[in-house]
C-alpha cells in the first residue's frame, strides 16, 4: 500500500511560542478536498473552518481513514538550535512515525522543506495551497500552535498571547517592553532597541 504524506509548519516567525510541524497521512486516492469541505492554505482560512476541519480530522483519524501528527519544538530549542535545525529535526521526527519504511509513500512539502533523504519526496513552492495533504498538515500544525499559544496566555497573562500568538505585532513588543522576556520568548528572535 502506497501513502501520500503532507508536510508544513506553523510559527517559523513568531516572537514566542513554540515552531508546530504537521504531517498528514492517507492512502494514495484519498481525496482530502472531498471529505474537507474548504480545505486550502491554512493563512487562507478562517480560525473557525481550521478548527472544523481539525476536528473532522481527528474522526477520520479514529476511523482509520487518515493519520497525522503535530511535532512541537520550544522556545527553547530554537534558541538553542536555530529554527532551521529545530524545523528539520521535526520534520524528520514526523515522517518517520508515519511512515515506517521510506519506499511506503511519496512525501509533499511546502516551501523550501525537505525530509530525510531517504524518503521519495517532492517539494513544491506554495504547496500548501496546491496540494491537499500538504493543506491538511498546515491546518493541523496551525491549529495546535494557535491552541497552545491561547493556553500560553493564560499562564503568562501580562503578554495577551491569545491576541496575536506570539507574532511580532504592536501589541507585544508593547507588552514585551513593559514586562520584559518571559519562558516561551525566542531570546535570538527578539532585538529591541
């Protein structure tokens, strides 16, 4: 049996939070436009229709009719690795517990990402708004960065992360001046004069 696996991530410039890398799985034929009505790029859509359709995902997943996993890598890391790195680590993390040997599926990602060398896969700019599973996988790594970044704001409430999700909007370098760094900040992303 051959898969079709979609690969993107969330929050690769965000000034807090952590960087969320999706991987969709189906069966090759599966037709993610057909059982997602609205499916597209993620930035595309609106909050309510990726939480839908993360929810649609997460039935078609118990069913068995589709896999998909988000890998998360903190401020932390990227402070400490780089975003590249972080971004390549998890992408290779993701891939391999979807696909458990290389030959099994062909891999689709957005942009400039690669996975490991190993696995059949192609690279396709803007991806994420021309090839469905690389649009499930954007949708799903949105949805859960944006979810842990709502939670983030509740722990850190000084910073309004539920407002903006740690991008680097007029609001938090407000916020970021008048209460300094917190944990979730990337200390290499932030240069305030």
């Amino acid at each position: 049996m051959k898969y079709v696996v979609g690969v993107d991530e969330a929050g690769r410039g965000p000034l807090a939070g952590p960087v969320a890398v999706g991987v969709a799985r189906a069966k090759e034929g599966f037709d993610f436009l057909a059982h997602f009505e609205g499916l597209n790029d993620s930035k595309k859509m609106t909050e309510k229709a990726r939480e839908r359709i993360f929810i649609q995902a997460q039935e078609y997943k118990r069913k068995g009719d589709i896999d998909f996993l988000v890998v998360v890598k903190s401020a932390k890391e990227i402070d400490e690795k780089g975003i590249a790195s972080v971004i390549v680590e998890a992408i290779a993390e993701g891939v391999q517990k979807l696909l458990s040997k290389p030959h099994e599926g062909v891999v689709y990602l957005d942009g400039a990402l690669r996975a490991p060398s190993r696995y059949e896969q192609e690279t396709v700019i803007g991806g994420d708004g021309k090839i469905p599973a690389i649009m499930l996988a954007s949708v799903m790594a949105k949805v859960t960065r944006d979810r842990l970044m709502v939670l983030y704001g509740k722990e850190y409430p000084n910073y309004n992360f539920a407002a903006h999700k740690g991008y680097g909007t007029k609001l938090h370098i407000e916020k970021i001046r008048e209460h300094g760094l917190c944990d979730i900040h990337r200390q290499t992303f932030i240069h305030l004069d």
